[in-house]
C-alpha cells in the first residue's frame, strides 16, 4: 500500500502544505486587492444558504416529532389490543 500521496500529518502538521510565507502573502494580496464587495456577496450568499438550511432543519424536526408520536401511539394501541384480549 505504498501511496506516494503526502500523509494527513504531512499536510496539516507543523512545516505541511500551507505553511510557507509566500502562501499566506498570496491570500492576503488576494484578498485586499478583490474589495470588500466580494466578501460582502459572500457573507449574504451564506447568510441566505444558512436561514434556509435553518428552516429546513426545522421543518424536518417536527416531521420527526409527529412521525416518533404517532408511532409511540400506535405501539400502544397494539400493545393494548393484545393485552385486552
């Protein structure tokens, strides 16, 4: 299984992938020179994506609630009818 891939120590570890000087100068120059309008688009864009997947979730967990309710329910009713017989 000899990979020739960097291993997750080698990339994330201390002197890994991204570590160098020249890295982070890039990213900074990147990120000054694009303005501010991008990172404000960015932060909308997330902000949209977070209160949908919000009111999804929360969507979802009623759903859940009223499934496992009506599922408790009819365990008893069955355990009921048994028992009564």
């Amino acid at each position: 299984m000899g990979s020739k891939a960097p291993s997750w120590a080698d990339q994330w570890g201390t002197g890994g992938f991204g570590v160098d000087e020249e890295d982070d100068k890039l990213v900074t120059k990147n990120a000054s020179s694009s303005g501010g309008n991008k990172i404000t688009e960015v932060k909308a864009a997330a902000s949209a994506g977070f209160d949908k997947a919000k009111s999804a979730a929360a969507v979802g967990a009623q759903k859940v609630k009223a499934g496992t309710s009506a599922g408790i329910k009819w365990v008893k009713k069955q355990y009921q009818k048994k028992g009564s017989s």
